[in-house]
C-alpha cells in the first residue's frame, strides 16, 4: 500500500499571503506527493525537508492507524504551515 498525500499551503503569515522565501509559496497552493515531488511547480525544498517524515509515515499506513490524518506541518522558517491529508 502507498497512498498520495495532499499537501495544502493552509496558512502563509505575511500580508501578501506569499512567502518571501526562494520558493514564493502562496496560501492555497496543493501539491500531490506521491513517489516524485510535486511537478511542473513544486514546493519549497526546505518545506518538504520538514514534513518528508510525516508525509512517508502517512503515506505508509492505512487512515485509522496511528499516524493521523490530516496533519499540519510548519516550515523551518515558521511562515507556511502545510496540511498534510491521505488520498482516497
């Protein structure tokens, strides 16, 4: 079993709603995370560093198990909080 993970950008924290990052991430933006990273636009590379963990843990374990769904993660710079939720 592998299921694909919906990646939300839920919250970005800046007035524009845009990270000023390298990456601009923008509030609302998804991204599929299957077996590649996200294409033609993908997500900031330091974003998927912090939430690779929890995206193969849930992407691993069937929705019930112990690893629960959905999941937020926030980036290492605390600006773009992630929301992380199984594919049906």
């Amino acid at each position: 079993m592998f299921n694909h993970i919906r990646c939300e950008a839920a919250v970005v924290r800046t007035d524009t709603a845009i990270c000023p990052g390298v990456a601009k991430t923008k509030q609302g933006e998804v991204y599929e995370l299957g077996g590649r990273t996200p294409a033609p636009v993908g997500m900031c590379c330091q974003a998927m560093t912090a939430l690779n963990s929890t995206r193969l843990a849930m992407a691993a374990t069937a929705k019930g198990s112990d690893v629960k769904d959905p999941q937020e993660i926030t980036c290492p710079h605390g600006i773009v909080t992630f929301k992380l939720s199984r594919i049906e």
